[in-house]
C-alpha cells in the first residue's frame, strides 16, 4: 500500500542513531528459532568447507576462481623478473558458446490439456504469448544472455521467478521554489506502479542447500537465500509490517562471532558482514513442509510455520548445473574448472615463450673486460673504444635461439586438447590452420556441434524449469482483474483485464498481430462471427492481418488444466541460418518437381515469414476465378485454403463456426 513517507531525505536518516526496540519472545518461538537457525549453519559448514568436487577448494573459493579464469585476471607481478601474460582462451571459448545459444530460440511450447486428456492447442498457444509478454516487460532477454553467461561461468547459476509489485518514491511540490531554501515544499508517497513477473539471478554464494549430496534444486528439503539490501530499500518491502519496527540499522555480531553467544532469538545473529545503512535479507523455503520464513536483520517477519506465499508449491528457485561431477553431488563443474589443467600449462608454455623470445633478443652477458660497462653498449649504433668484443660473451647460447620448433610443438598439443574440450576455432568463425579441405572443415564443425549439443540441452533445461515457475505465477496473478472501468452502456463499474498485441505469422497473410486478452464470461462474444468482424475492422484501420483469442476469466480462474512445457531448441524465425535454409529449400523443390506441382502460395507465404513482412503488401492479390452464384443453404469449398465456406441469406460468404471457435476460447463445461 502507498505510505507516506516522513523524512525529506533518506540521508537524514542514514546518519541517525535510532535505538530500536528488543524483541520479547515466546517459548514457542525460542523452541523454532533455535532449530531453525541450527539447519542454516548445517547447510553452511557443509557447502564452505573444502571439497575435493571443487578440487579441494571451499565453494567460494572456487566461484573466485571461475570469475578470475572466465574474465582473464592477470595477477599482480611478484617478482621484477615475472612475465604478466594471460591468453584468455577460457573468455574466448565461453563467448563462442553464448553466442552460438544466443542464436537459438529457446522460448517454451506449451501444451494445455483438459481433465478428459484432449488438447486446447489455442489455449497452450495463448499461455505461450502470456509468458512473451512477461519476458519483454522483464527485459529477460538480456537476463537470459546472463544466466547462461553464469551457467557458462560458475557451472551452476541459481534463477528466482516471482510475481512483485512495483512501487515509486513520489514527489509532488506543493509550493514552488523560488530560490529560498525554505520556499520549496512537496509530499512524498510511495506509489504502486504495478504488477508483473521478474526474474533474478541469485549470486552462487548466496545460496544454501539444505542437503549437498541431493541433486536436483527441487529435491532438496529446504534452500535459502541470502542478500543484502539498502536499510531504506527494505523498507519500502517490509516497513508496514508489524516486526518492522524491531529491525536496527546498525551492524551486529556475524554468524562466525565468537565474542558472544549469537542466537536468533537475541537479534545477534547474521551471516556476514554489513555496511552502513544496509540490512540483512535471509528468505527460507521448506517445500516438504510447505513453510516460509523472512528475517531481517535477525528479526524473524511472518509467524512460525508459515506457508510458502504462492499457490503452486515449488520452490521460487530454479537451479541448473553445466556439467555432472556426480549425481550424489548437488553443484556441477564449470567450463573454467574443465579447461583449468590445460589453460594453466598453455599460458605457463607462452610466458616461457615470452621469455624466451625476451632472452634472444637481450641475453645475459658476461664481462671478462675488467671495465665497467654500461647497457647503451649493445643498443644500435653505438661506438665503443677499446673493447675487445671475444671478452663479452653470452651466458647461455641455446637459450638465446629462443623458440624452439619442439616446444612450439608441444604448445599446439595443448591447444588441440583445449579445442577437443570446448569449441573448435573452426566452429566459432576463425580461419583454420594449414589448408584444410571443405570436407575436413564439414566434420570438424560436426564434431563441435556434438559438444555444444550438451551446452544447448542444460540451457534447454534452464529455460524449462523458468517456463514452468513462470506458468504457474501467471496462472495465479494474470487472470486478476487490474482495475476497475466505466461501462457506459449499463452505467456500472466493470472489472478491467489485462491485454496486449503480438507480432506472429498469420495462416495465408504473412507476418500480423495477434490480441490475446482476459474479459469477463458476461463480455465474451456470442459467436464467433462477432470475433471475425472485430478482426476485419482492425484490418482495414491498420492494414495489418489480425486474430483476436478472449480468454474467459472466470474459467481460467476455476477450471484445472493439464499443462506440459518443452523447450524445442531451433533458429530464430529470421536468423540468416533460416533464410538460408529457406532458399535451399526452393532451389531442391524447383531442381526436383515441376513449377506447376508447387503451391506457389505456400512458399509466398513462407518467404514473407521469414523476411517479417507483410503478405499482402509483398505480393499482388492473385486473381480470383469467377464463380457461380449459390444456392441457399448450399456450401462450396474456398480456393485457396479449402476451409468449406457457408453461404448466408444476406449472400455474405464466411467461415465455418468450427474454423472460427478456435478464436474465442469460451471453454465449454466450466
């Protein structure tokens, strides 16, 4: 609810020493607390200490590690003597496998089934434009691109779905300023901006599970969370609710304090270290038990053994792993820690290459002179009396030769053993060495592709597990009216629903737009001739081809469907792949059947699909036959898309009603 807001400035506040006061607790309480913070320190001892899954590092220390390797850290130089080099194959190969995902269309195909098993293909059709419009209000297309790029990176990314509402600090003026500080005054509230789906991405260590040895996120018995928030951010959340007020802005014991007793139920208790004007934000899920729990601080903010807030019992948190370490081990192995041995001895090869290089061209002397000798002496051009050139020797001949054509050898091995265990140069758009042939090129490629098949299939999974948190949170939020309108027939207010626009391919006209939108069972159309007129007046006002789906509010909020989700890996619609393979296509039927045998519209229509435009702008109406005036009551077949036509009494010609129910999903049985 909007609030209203009593400081002039969060700064003001920030600088405040405000005395809060002590949680009194009951017996009950003490009992749940204890037991509750006993199963968080269980989960972090067993996740932080060392494991030989990460090669015998803690958790963290092997998330630093995979940042460091995937962002090619170059470490500080230790001695005056040390080479800096890092070769950033690791960021090279992991940017040819996001690009190569980025290139797929992995948006979820979902079937709806009723309660007899038989499919609304329209209704899994329009729940698939619901969760589009979800996306593109989250921006998750370039959410996605990170939660694969971390997948990628740590070899686990940790995604929450769930549904916010949106609040804005408003600020009205009320007096104008007119240079005096004192002139200026205004109101502040907090406004509700809206509601919608969102998705985050968790850091790696800021997740507990509460088993190690389960795999599988939804398997587990309890997870939770950590995060830390600005005091006043949080308070926007939490600041109405009743325990708000025991929450202090101030810095307490951590968990790992041994100074004194750190228990939940005296408010000394945290995970780690705060900053200033920060709060603590731990959130508990216990799915086998269906409980929920928020602490702030270490205040805990809803009741003992309450349930989890949404409706369809599953935990907020979707996980997925990169690559198997075992399945008696909750975490996966990251593309860093696979190429980890070789990447080390490759860059430890070129800083000797370096060195080498470095020695050639300035190798170590010695001086039997008997003189002092300053280094301008070996720079070009220099003029030196009275020094006998067989007196100033190097050190270490072979080593000046540099290079050697063994060790260059040798490093390509390594090279090779790094492409066999990611992605082949080749693969990812540079030229191969040597000169090889079309055909070696060809398999090469064909042997990448079965290594990224394995990238393409968990990124596959990712999307899947977010497809079906995000089904059930629009099942349960989207179908909610979001304001109240005047019906100005009847004079009475009327639930609003939500409704958007998709551009989609349209069966016979190209690249159009599709309505998908939530009304009352009082609003739906009677028949579906009504939807039809409705489509052909938008038509003639936007030039663009147009289907309408109503989806019944009512029934969507009572009846329980059967829902399954799939994640198809494929092209996007107009990738160049799919152009290409477009023109392939047409080049196979024209060298095969003849013109005639080829239904030119067809392929019209495919062409406009893949070029998103418009069909009939692109192609000139083909010519109708002339045909023969009907009799009442008498049905023909239509020219071009056989759909049996109906002739009416007023000698207008339109589709049957089992062609157009497919546009009003009026569910019958409700």
């Amino acid at each position: 609810m909007p609030t209203d807001v009593e400081e002039k400035s969060i700064l003001i506040t920030e600088t405040k020493d405000i005395e809060v006061p002590n949680l009194v607790w009951t017996a009950e309480e003490v009992l749940y607390w204890t037991g509750f913070q006993q199963r968080l320190e269980r989960a972090r001892v067993a996740r932080d200490k060392m494991h030989d899954e990460f090669d015998g590092m803690t958790y963290i220390k092997r998330c630093e590690e995979n940042r460091k390797l995937a962002n090619t850290f170059i470490a500080p130089r230790l001695n005056k003597e040390d080479t800096q080099y890092a070769s950033g194959l690791v960021r090279q190969k992991l940017y040819a496998l996001l690009s190569a995902l980025n290139g797929l269309d992995l948006s979820p195909d979902i079937n709806a089934f009723d309660n007899d098993n038989i499919e609304l293909s329209e209704l899994g059709q329009s729940m698939e434009d619901i969760i589009w419009k979800t996306e593109e209000i989250d921006l998750d297309e370039e959410k996605k691109l990170m939660r694969q790029y971390t997948l990628l990176e740590q070899g686990e990314v940790f995604v929450e779905d769930i549904w916010i509402e949106k609040f804005k600090l408003a600020k009205n003026l009320t007096a104008k300023f007119n240079g005096k500080i004192n002139s200026a005054k205004w109101t502040s509230r907090l406004k509700k901006e809206g509601e919608m789906a969102t998705r985050n991405i968790i850091q790696n260590e800021n997740v507990y599970l509460g088993d190690i040895t389960t795999f599988g996120i939804e398997k587990q018995p309890y997870i939770f969370t950590v995060e830390t928030k600005p005091y006043d951010l949080a308070k926007q959340i939490y600041g109405k609710w009743e325990r708000w007020d025991f929450v202090s802005r101030q810095k307490k014991t951590t968990i790992q304090g041994k100074t004194q007793e750190t228990t939940i139920y005296n408010s000394n208790w945290l995970f780690g270290e705060l900053q200033k004007g920060f709060v603590e934000v731990v959130k508990y899920q216990d799915k086998p038990n269906n409980e929920y729990q928020i602490v702030v601080n270490g205040i805990p903010m809803l009741p003992v053994g309450f349930p989890l807030p949404w409706k369809h019992g599953e935990y907020s948190v979707a996980m997925q792993i990169y690559s198997l370490i075992n399945h008696f081990f909750a975490y996966g192995k990251s593309l860093p820690m696979i190429l980890r041995p070789q990447i080390a001895v490759y860059d430890e090869m070129n800083k000797l290459m370096i060195l080498k290089t470095q020695y050639s061209q300035k190798p170590s002397l010695a001086n039997l002179s008997g003189r002092v000798l300053s280094s301008r002496v070996f720079m070009p051009g220099f003029i030196a009396s009275g020094i006998d050139p067989s007196q100033v020797k190097i050190m270490f001949p072979d080593i000046a030769k540099g290079f050697t054509v063994a060790e260059a050898r040798a490093l390509e091995i390594i090279q090779r053993t790094i492409d066999s265990n990611s992605v082949n140069p080749t693969f990812a758009g540079q030229q191969p060495a040597g000169n090889p042939t079309a055909t070696q090129i060809i398999e090469v490629q064909r042997q990448a592709k079965m290594v990224l098949g394995l990238t393409i299939f968990v990124c596959s999974m990712l999307e899947k597990k977010l497809a079906d948190i995000r089904l059930a949170n629009v099942l349960e939020n989207w179908f909610e009216p979001i304001e109240e309108s005047l019906d100005k027939a009847r004079n009475v207010l009327v639930d609003k629903f939500r409704q958007f626009t998709r551009k989609v391919p349209i069966e016979g006209e190209g690249i159009g737009q599709r309505i998908v939108r939530v009304i009352s069972g009082e609003q739906m159309p009677k028949t579906s001739f009504e939807v039809m007129r409705e489509e052909e007046e938008i038509k003639e006002k936007t030039g663009i081809a147009t289907r309408i789906v109503n989806l019944n509010h009512e029934q969507m909020k009572m009846r329980k469907f059967i829902w399954y989700t799939t994640i198809i890996p494929k092209e996007r619609r107009s990738s160049p792949a799919n152009k290409l393979l477009f023109r392939e296509m047409v080049s196979d039927l024209l060298s095969v059947f003849p013109p005639q045998e080829i239904n030119m519209e067809t392929l019209k229509e495919e062409f406009a699909i893949n070029w998103e435009r418009n069909f009939e702008r692109l192609f000139k109406p083909a010519e109708s036959m002339p045909q023969l005036p009907l009799m009442a009551g008498q049905e023909t077949v239509g020219q071009e898309t056989g759909v049996p036509l109906k002739q009416t009494k007023s000698n207008q010609v339109i589709p049957n009603e089992r062609d157009r129910a497919r546009l009003t999903l009026n569910i019958p049985g409700a």
